[in-house]
C-alpha cells in the first residue's frame, strides 16, 4: 500500500466545483429575482425609451407595471401548467410559474402622461416619451456677420437692403 498526501485545497476545489454546478445558469440578477428573471432589450430613439420584455405564457391581466420616480417595475405571474396528468412523472421541468419582477431606473425624465404599453404574442413592450426637455432640439444656424440687418438672417438667406 502506498500513501498519497492529502492536499485539503484539492477537496475545496471540488467542492467549488460541486457549488458551482448547482448554481449554473443562475445570474445575479437571478438570484435577486428568483429563478426567473424574463429577457429584457431597452432601446433609447431621439423621443423615447423602449423598453421589451418577454413574458411567454402569462396573461396581459398579470402584468403589473410601475412608474414611480424614474423607477419602472414590471411585474408579472405565470400559472402553473395544470394540463399534466398527476400520475405522470416529470423527468425535466424547465418552464417556471409564479411571481416575477424586474426593475429599471431610467436614466432621463419620461412623460408618465402619455406611457404606452402593449402586450402582444409574449412581449411586453412599453414606451416611455421622454421629457420634451430632454429632446434633441434643431438648432438652425445663423449668418456669421454680426451687424443688426443679418443678425437674424439664416445662413443661405440673401442680405435684406
């Protein structure tokens, strides 16, 4: 019989190894959110942000959405799947069911009076005007010369006698 040293580090390898196989496919944002955090896209156009969210399977009835304070929350609950026969027995279940949230601060002032949302085919998408305060403004440009006639000229515009 021969003797093997014991190295305790390899046994802690492992054990982070088995750790990490348990929690595999799991994100933070997971794990603040339960087991499932839907996808999301947020997409910002000159006048607003565009928020989509994927919510396979839940009704437009469960889904709560929030504004407060630059702050949106999207809530949502999806059934169970009673459709299974009792006596059979689930090999692998992916498809989760309950109460999901995720929330996201918005980086600029939206105009919560005219909020959309739209809820077709599993996706959820929202859109938040932005403030018209915010909005890219065109800014016309005017004639370089600094004299009281072509102060208010536009750039282009003859010289008025």
């Amino acid at each position: 019989m021969s003797l093997v040293q014991w190295h305790p580090f390899n046994e802690l390898s492992d054990m982070q190894r088995s750790v990490n196989h348990f929690f595999d496919g799991w994100n933070d944002a997971n794990s603040r959110q339960g087991w499932f955090a839907f996808p999301v896209d947020i997409q910002e156009s000159p006048d607003a942000i565009i928020v989509r969210a994927e919510l396979p399977g839940v009704q437009r009835e469960d889904i709560d959405l929030r504004l407060s304070g630059g702050h949106l929350t999207i809530r949502a609950t999806r059934a169970a799947d009673g459709t299974l026969d009792p006596s059979v027995r689930s090999l692998r279940t992916e498809t989760r069911s309950g109460d999901f949230q995720r929330g996201f601060d918005l980086d600029m002032p939206v105009d919560a009076e005219h909020v959309e949302a739209r809820y077709q085919d599993g996706v959820l998408t929202v859109h938040l005007p932005k403030q018209e305060s915010v909005r890219p403004k065109a800014i016309p440009v005017l004639a370089g010369t600094t004299g009281a006639k072509s102060h208010n000229r536009r750039l282009g515009e003859p010289e008025a006698r």
